[in-house]
C-alpha cells in the first residue's frame, strides 16, 4: 500500500521545518526507515526517514521550502502501484 512522508514533530514548539536536501530523487528505491530527506527545524537539522519500502514516487515538497508539521513531503508506492489518492 502506498504511504505518505510526512514532516513529523520532533518536540514541543517546533512547529515547521525546511526541506535542506532530498537524499533520495524519485524512481529510487527505499527502504522503510532509511533517511531520505534531510529537515531543518529551528532547534536542529534531523533526517526523516522512508515509511514504507518501495520506491520513491513523488516529491511533492522541494528543496528550500518550509512546510507546517505534519505535512506530506513525498510518497512511496510499490512498483505498480496506484498512488493518486495520496498526491495531496
């Protein structure tokens, strides 16, 4: 089943963060909990790791840009798979 990368919240107060480097471009293969984005909040820069092993369908948040929590960076899917019903 396809699966959502979300920007999680890493602590209280941290509300947002910045997209620094996708470590992974789309058609890679991942595996779940593989780093695949590297996320600046304002207390620290952490990696976000892949939810699900597949591939790397959609980046749907690039490089440079500052998100909310919470929100959908990318999706993996399963070669194959139907993924539209993520692309949000």
């Amino acid at each position: 089943m396809a699966s959502k990368v979300v920007l999680p919240k890493w602590g209280m107060g941290i509300n947002e963060g910045t997209v620094l480097k996708w470590l992974k471009a789309e058609g890679d293969p991942v595996t779940e909990g593989e780093p695949i984005v590297e996320i600046e909040s304002a207390k620290a820069t952490e990696q976000a790791p892949a939810t699900a092993s597949g591939r790397l369908v959609k980046i749907l948040v690039p490089e440079g840009q500052t998100v909310e929590t919470f929100t959908t960076l990318a999706v993996i899917a399963a070669d194959g798979e139907n993924h539209a019903d993520l692309l949000v």
